[in-house]
C-alpha cells in the first residue's frame, strides 16, 4: 500500500472542480501509458487570457484523482502562459508529496494542460482567421457599412472578437460580422463592438 499525503487523500476523497463543461474554451483527453490512466480537461478563460475555470474527469488511481483536482486549483486565476508553466513537481508539493512510484500521476494532469491551452489557442487563432478574411474580403453588406469607418480588433478569443469600429456602427453590423465569421470558423463567434 502506497503511503499517501493528508492532503493528497483528500483532494483524492473530495476531488475539486470534477466534472466538464458543455461549451469548454479549450479541451484536451490524454492518457498515461504507463499505468492505464486517463483524463479530459475543459477550460474557460476570459478575455484577458485568465483561466476562470477548469473541470476535469479521469479514470485512474488515488494519485491521478489527486493531482488532477490539485492541478484545476492551482490554474483557476492564472494567465495561460503561467498555468502552462506548472510543472509535476509543483503539483506533487502542493499535494504534500508523492510516493516515488507514483510521481508520474502528476505528468499526466500537465500534458492535460497543455493540450487544453493549446487547444485554446488554435481555436482563437482560427477565429482571428476567419475575422480578418471576413474582412479582407466582406460580402457586400459588410464592405457597405464599412465605409467610412475604422475596425480595429482589441480581442480575440474562441466564441468572441472585441472589436472597435469608428465612428460607432451599432448591432446591425456585429450581427452581419458575427454571421460571416461563424461561417468561416465552422462554429457559433459573437462579434462585440466597443
């Protein structure tokens, strides 16, 4: 019998933010050959990049439970570059440690992630393509009610693009913007005019 931590025990016992989202940001599935464990991992982010949540689900032993409900807490309020940046080690001290044989229980739930965050990534780059193409060439309503004005995009996440456009061309325009980039990105992208 592995001799685990109190507060491993009980991140393991009362596992945090257990669970998954309908609409994640970003989600990633890994699994660890080494022992048969698996987990997903859903992420919503806001847009200042801060992971404002996190749900996980795994199949796996006491330590892959732990480190995965450990790694939702310590992620929750960081920028994604930062949260990329926490490593097994740090997730294994937060637990209180880890038997040796099972440190790598710990990786698993980085990988995760990883591929979540990178899953973020590419679904915002793919939005700010289809924004910048929309309007590289607008169908004809669009380039109409361009005329005239400035667009300068402040923001691009997954679902949204926060967008100036001078001088103000209210909803109308969004909504036309909205339907052209959610077009192209192959899901539903909300356009909001500042």
């Amino acid at each position: 019998m592995w001799k685990y931590s109190k507060e491993l025990m009980d991140h393991f016992m009362n596992p945090r933010n257990a669970g998954h989202m309908e609409n994640p940001d970003g989600h990633s599935e890994v699994g660890s050959p080494q022992c048969g464990d698996a987990m997903t991992l859903d992420i919503q982010v806001d847009d200042n990049d801060i992971i404002t949540d996190v749900k996980f689900q795994t199949f796996g032993c006491a330590g892959a439970i732990a480190s995965a409900s450990a790694l939702t807490e310590m992620s929750i309020g960081k920028g994604l570059a930062e949260a990329r940046k926490i490593r097994n080690s740090e997730v294994a001290a937060y637990l209180g440690g880890m038997p040796p044989e099972k440190y790598h229980c710990s990786v698993m739930g980085h990988d995760a992630m990883t591929e979540a965050i990178d899953d973020f990534e590419s679904r915002r780059d793919s939005v700010e393509n289809a924004f910048r193409k929309v309007l590289r060439k607008p169908p004809a309503e669009i380039a109409q009610a361009l005329v005239g004005r400035t667009v300068e995009p402040l923001h691009f996440h997954p679902v949204r693009i926060k967008v100036k456009v001078t001088p103000d061309a209210g909803g109308a325009l969004a909504e036309l913007i909205s339907t052209e980039v959610s077009a192209e990105a192959g899901w539903d992208v909300k356009v909001i005019l500042t």
